[in-house]
C-alpha cells in the first residue's frame, strides 16, 4: 500500500491575508476563492480513495522555514514543502 498522501496548506480566515502577502500575492482575492480549487481536489482524491491532509500553519512559521532556505518570500515549492514537513509531524 502506498504511504504517501497529498498535503496542502489550510489557511483560515485570521492568516489568508499574511499567507497571501508573505507569497508575493496570490491568484485568488480572498479565502473562500483560495479554497475553492483546494475543496475541489480534496473531493477528487478521496473519491479515489486518497486521503488529503489539510496543514494549518501560522505563515510566521511558514516564512521563517523559507528565510531558513535562503528563500526571501515564499514560492510554491517552499509550500508544498513545508506543507509535506508540517504533515509528516502530524500524521
């Protein structure tokens, strides 16, 4: 069985602004536009039987692991990055 499963980054309504503003901006406006290509793929992957994790974070942390790269704002890879560290801790 394969053990790996997809993680995203969940942010909520107190830390969509920072998280939008420490990426260098975002495609989408607001939180509820963020999520809904994110609710989209989750819906994909359990219908296929695969479990999403869902990675609340404090984007403070999020940025701190990017500096700590050497990074000075925050790229989809960093993310996709820290989201697969902060769900390793968790899962």
């Amino acid at each position: 069985m394969n053990n790996i499963r997809p993680c995203l980054l969940w942010p909520d309504e107190q830390n969509f602004a920072r998280f939008s503003e420490i990426c260098g901006g975002l495609k989408y406006e607001t939180l509820e536009a963020y999520l809904v290509p994110l609710n989209r793929y989750v819906a994909e992957q359990e219908r296929l039987g695969i479990p999403v994790a869902k990675v609340t974070f404090d984007p403070e942390e999020l940025l701190a692991f990017a500096k700590a790269r050497g990074l000075d704002r925050v790229d989809s890879e960093t993310r996709v990055t820290f989201a697969a560290t902060k769900a390793d801790d968790r899962y």
